[in-house]
C-alpha cells in the first residue's frame, strides 16, 4: 500500500468558483504528489475549504481542471474533469464528478456520521453498499482500521455514544476504507473541545509518515508544520504563498502571511 | 339505559370494525404512505415539473373536503363511465387523501435532516437515491412518527364517512342497529366508545415505534 514513485496523484489548474456574485477561487493551482501532504492555510473565507470540497464533487467550481491519478497505473488511468468546458451535459457533468470523488474520501469539520447507525455500520456502508466489496472482508478490514484508532470496542456503539474527538476517528476510518486515492481533511479538528484535539492530529500525523496522500485544511499551524510537506497559505479566494512548512510558517515572505501566522501564533 | 342492546349490539359493530374500519384504515394508510413518499419526493424534487405537480396534488387534496372527494370518486366516477363498488372507491379516497397529508410531514422531515448527512452520503460514492434510501430517510422516519401518527388516527375516525358510501363498517352498523331500535344515544355513543379504544391502543402502539427509532438518538 506505501507508495513509491512520486507522480501527482491530484493536480489542479485554474479552479475558479463563484456563489452569485461572491467570487470565493480565483484560479488556484495545486500539485499534490504521491505520499505528500499538503496543508491549506489561511482566514476564514479565503477558498480553503471550498477546495476540498470542489475536488469530492460537493461543489461545483465554475472553471478550472482537476486531475486525480490511478491507483494502480496498470488497470486505471488519471481521470481528468474539465469544469470550464461548458459543453458537458448535466448528467455527463454529474458522472465524472462522481468518478473523480470515487477516488478520494473526505473527513468533516463537523464529522457528519450517519447517526442511525453503528460505528461499524458507518464505516462499511460505502465499501459494501456502493463498492460492492465482500461483506466479511470489509468488516474484517473496518475492524482492523477501528482498532488502530483505538475504537475496537466501540464497534456496535452508536455515535451519540462517543466523545467528539471518538466520532472523528470513526470519520477518518469512514474514509480509509474507502481506500481511496487522497484523503481529504476539512478543519478536522475545528469542532473539538481543546482536550480532544490531541488525538485526532496524532491518529492524522500517522496516515501522513504512512505514506497517504493527503491536502488537510487546517488551523493548527504547530501540526502543519510536523505533518505537512508543503504548506499553501491563500487569501482572498487566491494563493498568496506556498512552500516548505518550515519556510512558509516560520520565515514567510509575503505580508499578508505573516500577519496571519502572527495572528494565529498570539491567538495561543 | 338498555344494557342488553348494549351487549347484543356489541358483536356486530366489534364485527363491524374488524372487517370495515381496521381493514380499511390499514389498506388506505400503508397505501398513503406509499402515495405520500412519491409526492414528498417529487417535491423537493429540482425539476420544476415534478414539484408542480406535487405541490398541486397536496394543495388539492388539502383544499377540499374528503367527503367531497368520497362522493366524486363514488358517486361522480360514474357519470364518465368509471363505476366502482364501495369498497375500493373508499380505499381509493383514503390513500389519495392520506397521501396529500403525509407527503408535506414527510417532506418537512427530510427537509429537517442535516445537509451533512447527504454530503457525507455522496462522499461515500452514493448516488442522490441511494443516499435518500439510505441515509436521509431512516432519519426522517424518527421526525415523522408523531406527525404521522396524528393522520393515521383521523384517519380511522374519518373511516366513518365511509358509511355513506354503503361500506359495512363500525359506524355503518350503528346506524342500522340505532334505526331499528331508536336508542340513538347509547348505539352512537358505544360506537364512539370503541373508536376511542381503538385510538387508545393506536397511540400506545406509536410510544413504541418512537422508543424504538430513539435507540440512536442521546437521551
């Protein structure tokens, strides 16, 4: 499963989106390698998290093309979806998006586990009921992941039952076993109480020295600047900066960063 | 008061509610609902003609009396060559009727559901349908219950208007019992007195199907 060549596994060229007149991506480029992990910084409004969810198919950018690469290059290709080409169909539209989010899997702010199900039901419904994977196998599969994040025995718990910090590792278990390309973090730990938080980011910092690729959006500078490869720092629906974490955090060049990065720093 | 009519009155209108007012309620609820879900679906539904056409079957249904609508489909019907018995023009105008009620409680409930849970839905790779199925409508089950609950008691008290379609139900046979005897008072009152028993085992039944559907939810 450790990857070992370093080809892109998501590449993004001129993604803009606009609600109505608020124009939130002005034409961002991003290169995501193989096994890389790259954190998206910066104020609230400035595009971030409409990133993420425009590369799993929950937006839909206005231009712009988004390439995510093959899992295995022998059987699959690099799938591609240009959204300015305005002559797609709806419904052509509608099935590459769905083929592109096939190939990543995201974890919410606000963890949105199904709560009419239990830990284990949430975690295999995708493999099972949309991937059609062999039941036993999966269950075997979920219970593994489940145990890594130290959730064996909250198997047939339900959600309400489980801290916060709990409901997030069933969420990034929800979309490991999906097995999917690239993992996608929205703010993972935004909604957790301080305590919990700890946690999270570890159980993240070790898919991320496994060798998943990852782009996490994320608050926490001090857990970019161990786990990220490289940092992006955008503003105002644009990328003002990017670079090694420890360039970008820690002697940034562009104002508009640094006075973000001090902001965050006093803010603890 | 006489308690022997009473007594001897009560097999037949017990007999009465076991093959007319259950059965009946049962077969036009299970049918409503089947009728509510396409309308609730359609409604929230992007496609303009298809919220139309829910929106004006629910306003429709709720903007006319259902004695009305008993009357057209059983009396009305056959002037353009539609005739059909009682029974099935009374279990035709109850789901319809249902159907308009428990199509805006079902699409309040899936409404209700948290954007979330579809887009955690579509991320897991399901398609719009299969997320509904799956995910939005399990949760908007538990919402429904006590909404739903509601319609399906009126309804088994509204089943009574079925007697003037000649459907042989609960209070069908009251009327008859009470014409030959003249004791309206009693006859009508023990017809009230078994719709309210019935009603009462109705809404223990639905305590359950909540404390059941609760099983997920923090207490």
């Amino acid at each position: 499963m450790l990857p070992t060549d370093t080809e892109a596994v998501l590449q993004v060229r001129g993604l803009t989106k606009a609600f109505g007149s608020n124009t939130v991506l002005r034409g961002i480029d991003l290169v995501v390698p193989r096994g890389k992990v790259v954190a998206l910084i910066g104020p609230s409004g400035s595009g971030k998290t409409t990133i993420l969810r425009s590369l799993n198919g929950l937006e839909m950018p206005d231009a712009g093309k988004v390439t995510v690469g093959a899992r295995d290059a022998s059987t699959e290709q690099a799938l591609t979806v240009d959204f300015g080409d305005a002559a797609a169909s709806k419904k052509a539209r509608a099935a590459e998006v769905a083929a592109l989010r096939d190939r990543s899997a995201m974890v919410f702010q606000h963890y949105n586990l199904f709560p009419h199900k239990t830990v284990l039901q949430n975690v295999i419904e995708g493999p099972v009921q949309v991937q059609k994977r062999p039941r036993s196998e999966v269950v075997a599969e979920a219970e593994k992941l489940l145990a890594r994040v130290g959730l064996a025995d909250k198997r047939d718990a339900y959600p309400f039952e489980l801290s916060g910090g709990q409901q997030q590792r069933v969420g990034i278990v929800r979309a490991l076993a999906l097995k999917p390309q690239l993992l996608l973090f929205d703010e993972p730990t935004s909604a957790l109480d301080p305590e919990l938080v700890d946690d999270v980011l570890a159980v993240i910092k070790e898919l991320a020295d496994e060798g998943w690729t990852m782009v996490i959006v994320t608050h926490e500078l001090a857990f970019a600047r161990q786990t990220a490869d490289e940092v992006v720092f955008m503003d105002g629906g644009v990328v003002v900066e990017r670079g090694p974490a420890s360039q970008v955090l820690r002697n940034p060049k562009e104002e508009r960063t640094q006075a973000f990065v001090r902001r965050l720093l006093h803010e603890i | 008061m006489d308690f022997n009519l009473f007594w001897s009155s009560l097999g037949p209108m017990l007999l009465g509610a076991i093959k007319g007012t259950i059965p009946l309620s049962l077969a036009s609820f299970v049918l409503g609902l089947l009728i509510a879900l396409i309308i609730a679906v359609m409604r929230i539904s992007s496609n303009k003609l298809a919220s139309g056409v829910g929106r004006a079957y629910v306003s429709i249904i709720r903007g006319t009396p259902l004695l009305v609508q008993l009357f057209v489909i059983f009396y009305g019907l056959p002037a353009i060559g539609v005739k059909l018995d009682p029974w099935p023009s009374a279990i035709i105008a109850f789901s319809l009727n249902v159907g308009g009620y428990a199509a805006e409680i079902i699409r309040a409930a899936i409404l209700s559901v948290p954007r979330g849970q579809w887009e955690a839905g579509h991320m897991i790779g399901m398609s719009r349908n299969q997320t509904l199925l799956r995910i939005i409508l399990p949760q908007a089950a538990r919402v429904s219950v006590p909404p739903l609950s509601n319609t399906f008691i009126s309804l088994v008290k509204d089943t009574s208007l079925a007697s003037l379609i000649l459907v042989t139900e609960l209070f069908r046979v009251a009327q008859q019992v009470a014409a030959f005897s003249r004791e309206f008072m009693l006859l009508y009152l023990e017809a009230a007195l078994i719709y309210w028993v019935i009603c009462l085992v109705l809404s223990t039944a639905q305590t359950r199907v909540e404390k059941r559907l609760d099983r997920y939810v923090a207490h």
